[in-house]
C-alpha cells in the first residue's frame, strides 16, 4: 500500500518542527525523459546552487520497491549495504569496510593469503607496457 505524499504539508511540517534553517534544502522537479515525466528529488546547497546537487529519481520501469534506511547515522569508514531483501522492500545498514594488507613490488601479480591479507610473487609479473602476463619471469 502505498500513500501519496503532499509535499507543501510535509514542507510545512518540517519548517513547524525544524525551524526554516533546520533541514536540508529539497526539491521536488518534473524531469521530462524519453517524452515521460518523472519526479525527482534533489539535494543541494541554496546558497550556491551551481556547485551542483544530488539527485533521487526512480528507475524506469513498471517494479515498485521499498528501500528502508538505517536508524543510526554511519560511523568513519562505514558503508551503506542492504542486509535483507523480502518480497520487493530491502533493509539497509551499515557496513564498516574490510580492510586488507599484504606486500608485493611493481609488477607483481597479486593475491589473496588470507580473508584480508594480499602477497605478490616475482613469479608471476604483469607488464603493463605491453599487456603480457610474465610465469617465472619478469
């Protein structure tokens, strides 16, 4: 089920609750693509809008689906992944990203040793000059 939303409501709710300076500047934009309107949301700085924006628009397409955002705001390094997906609505979280370390020199071909751990072997060498893949030799 879903339920329209009435954006000059929802713009007066958020300046009753926030205050006119307490929430990001939207806008809601008819786009025409391929001679079809589309609705979009864009995010950007009011006090200089030519720095550019982010924009959400749907996809094209018939397939409606939900997408459920954290609770929590991100730690550093974290990253947005979807831990579930049931029927047509994903719940995302956060994901602190893997890092990984390892040695190896120019050329070498890198590997995997471990789950988060890379070596490299002289005895297999990448040139990238002439696109060839050295076994034994560099």
């Amino acid at each position: 089920m879903y339920t329209k939303i009435n954006f000059s409501f929802l713009f007066f709710l958020l300046v009753s609750v926030l205050g006119p300076a307490g929430f990001l500047p939207l806008q809601v934009k008819g786009q025409t693509i391929r001679a079809s309107t589309q609705k979009e949301i864009r995010i950007f700085d009011p006090a200089n809008p030519a720095n550019g924006n982010i924009s959400l628009r749907t996809a094209s397409g018939t397939a409606a689906y939900t997408m459920i955002l954290p609770a929590t705001l991100p730690v550093a390094n974290q990253l947005l992944r979807v831990n579930s997906i049931t029927t047509n609505v994903a719940t995302l979280g956060w994901v602190t990203s893997l890092s990984s370390t390892g040695t190896g020199s120019n050329g070498q071909v890198a590997y995997w040793t471990s789950g988060t751990s890379q070596a490299g072997s002289a005895n297999l060498f990448w040139n990238n000059t002439s696109a060839r893949l050295g076994i034994g030799t560099s």
